[in-house]
C-alpha cells in the first residue's frame, strides 16, 4: 500500500525531529510493533520493544549527538536519507567531530515505520569517537554500550 507523498514527508520530518529530540523512548514509538530495525554494527532487531531497548542503551552514552540531515529522498513508502552523526566540540569551537551514515525507512502509515536500516562505517564512527574523547569529550554513561575496541 503506497501512501500519499505529504503523509509519508509529514511522517518522516516528524521521525528526525524526534530523533534530534534524543528522546529515543518517544522514537522508539515511532516504529510498528513488529518493526525490523537492520543495525549493521549491532545487527538485526526485531519488534518495537528490542528497537527501544537497544536504542536508549547505544544512545546513553552520547545523549549529546545530532543528526542534521544532508539530502532525503522519497519514492512511495521509501525514503533514503543521509544523517550526519555529529558531536559537539569538547572545546566550544568549530571543529568537526562527525561521520556519515544512509538510513532507509519503510513507512507502514499512522505515522509508523516498519524498517529502519542504518548504513555506516562502524570504524569510521569508533575514530571518530575516540578523537573526540581524546580531545576531551565526556560520555554521559559508560562507553560499553558503543561497543569500542580497545586498541
């Protein structure tokens, strides 16, 4: 079933704002109950309630990230877009801590996604993550969760 293009553009503007919101229990909700969330660095979950479990414990640890968006694309019940996965500058200035990811969603209506797939480079974003602790950024919980390798 393809929905209308404003409903799914609606429905997508509405999913990054609260992902911006950092408030991943509301985001959580935001997928089906029976929702397939294809995490490459964690692999596949599956069901609205393993989505949330596994989002607030990633996402402890850097309650500071944002994702401003770069480009979307939407094609019927589609859409593509690519986020940045940005950390603020341990130092207040400009410099960038950040690294790309595609993310694909499948809209199932009633402001609902039934597939999320996030595509990244899981040791791109780990660098990132250790310059920017290294540069003096602060974890608000314990890194475990990220899934850093010890080098």
């Amino acid at each position: 079933m393809s929905h209308s293009r404003s409903e799914v553009e609606s429905a997508w503007s509405h999913f990054v704002e609260v992902g911006d919101s950092g408030d991943w229990n509301a985001w959580a909700d935001l997928h089906t109950e029976d929702g397939v969330w294809v995490e490459h660095a964690f692999g596949t979950i599956r069901g609205r309630e393993e989505i949330r479990e596994v989002i607030t414990r990633v996402m402890k640890p850097v309650p500071m990230m944002v994702f401003p968006v770069e480009w979307h694309v939407i094609e019927g019940d589609r859409v593509v877009y690519y986020p940045w996965q940005v950390l603020p500058d341990p130092k207040g200035g400009d410099a960038m801590y950040r690294f790309g990811c595609v993310t694909i969603l499948e809209y199932a209506g009633n402001g609902q996604w039934s597939y999320q797939e996030d595509l990244y480079n899981p040791r791109e974003g780990e660098k990132v993550i250790k310059q920017w602790l290294a540069d003096g950024g602060k974890l608000a919980a314990s890194p475990d969760a990220l899934g850093l390798r010890e080098d």
